[in-house]
C-alpha cells in the first residue's frame, strides 16, 4: 500500500491540475494525465489525452475565468476525493457558482481516471436566455426538490 509520500504526491498533482485549468494551460493539464486515462462527467466517459483535450474545449467554451475553492480534500492510497466550490465567469458575463465533488485515481503519479459530479442545473439556470428557457429550467429546479421543503 503507498505511503504518505505517495498521497503527497497525488494530493501535488490535483493542485497543479487545478492550477492549469485556473491559468487555461493545456499543456499542464495533459501533463497530469495518464496516455490511457478516462474521464467520467455528466454521463459521458471520454478516453486518453484526446479525451482530456475534448473536456478541456468543452470547460472553456463558455467560460472565460475559473477558480476553485476546496472545502475537503482526502487521499489514501492511489485515491483522492475532494468537494469544491467552483467559480466561473462565463463569456456573456454572469458568474456561476456550483459544488463539485471529484475522484481521481492515480497510477504512476499520473491521473488514470477522473470522475466528476455536478448538479447542471447549477448552469442551465445561468445560460437560459429567452423566457421560455427560463422558465422551464425553473419549474424543473422547482420540481426536483418538491417535498423536501415547505
């Protein structure tokens, strides 16, 4: 089983992930990866470094500026759990703001797999535009938490 030097190492990687995804920086993104990785989010898996380059596309493409805030990071062999706040400005100007929760495993101080959780009404509600948009993203916000509030 690896020991704390090993969760040191993973927990460095996370951060400078998240360090290049705040600078935009491609490169330092793909660095963290393993050539045979897997990317898990919003029920799509994408596979390898061009997975990891179409998730890079797909983040920035209505975002301009993204910044995390960690709440709890735990790491304990090749694994690591963390639950953040991510801010992010979007180009038509609105910032959202949306709590994540991610699971990285790691092999050979590489990410093998990343898996991603978040509520995307957490944006929809955010990019709907036009009225109807809207108001659909509202009834179903309001839907999905129907009776577990008064």
């Amino acid at each position: 089983m690896p020991g704390k030097k090993a969760t040191e190492e993973i927990r460095r990687v996370a951060m400078k992930l998240d360090n290049a995804i705040e600078n935009k920086n491609l490169d330092a993104v793909m660095s963290c990866f393993a050539e045979d990785c897997e990317i898990e989010l919003l029920r799509q898996s994408l596979y390898g470094k061009a997975g990891v380059k179409k998730w890079f596309d797909w983040l920035f493409k209505n975002i301009w500026q993204i910044k995390f805030q960690s709440i709890i990071t735990m790491a304990e062999g090749n694994t690591l759990f963390e639950e953040f706040i991510i801010r992010a400005r979007l180009y038509s100007g609105p910032e959202v703001k949306s709590k994540q929760a991610e699971v990285l495993v790691f092999e050979n101080d590489k990410i093998k797999s990343l898996r991603l959780y978040f509520d995307r009404l957490d944006f929809a509600d955010t990019v709907a535009k036009d009225p109807v948009s809207k108001t659909v993203v509202s009834r179903v916000i309001k839907k999905s938490i129907e009776g577990l509030i008064d």
